[in-house]
C-alpha cells in the first residue's frame, strides 16, 4: 500500500467516526427535545405551545450543558 492509500482510508475512516459521532449527537437531542415536551405536558397547561417547542429545541441543541444545568437545578 503507498502513502495515499493509508492517507485515503485514515480519512475514510475518520468521516466515519464524525458521521457516527453526529449521528449519536442529533439522536440524543432528539430524545433530550421529547423529554422537555413531555416535561412541559407534565407540569404546564397540558398543551405544548410555539414557545414550549423553542426552548424544548433550543435545549435540545446544547443538551450536554442542559444534562449539567439540570442536574444543577435539582
């Protein structure tokens, strides 16, 4: 194997891990975005309004700080 096909297959390699790692990342906002809807359920008027969704998304986005938020608050 030459240089380049070692080079090509690290890089191969290595989108896949960012592709894997990403695909993780938007699955657990996803689950972190249902979790503040179903929470909003729970404790609010029982109906999720646009403002509900905007934070339940925006919390979804940086979930990990919200993990650490959360377990600050409680």
């Amino acid at each position: 194997m030459s240089s380049e096909d070692i080079g090509a297959a690290r890089t191969a390699r290595g989108r896949r891990r960012w592709l894997i790692a990403l695909c993780l990342y938007g699955a657990l906002a996803a689950v972190d975005v249902a979790a503040h809807l179903r929470e909003d359920l729970r404790i609010g008027n029982k109906a999720i309004d646009y403002g509900d969704v905007a934070v339940a998304v925006a919390a979804g986005l940086f979930w990990p700080a919200d993990l650490v938020a959360h377990a600050l608050l409680h």
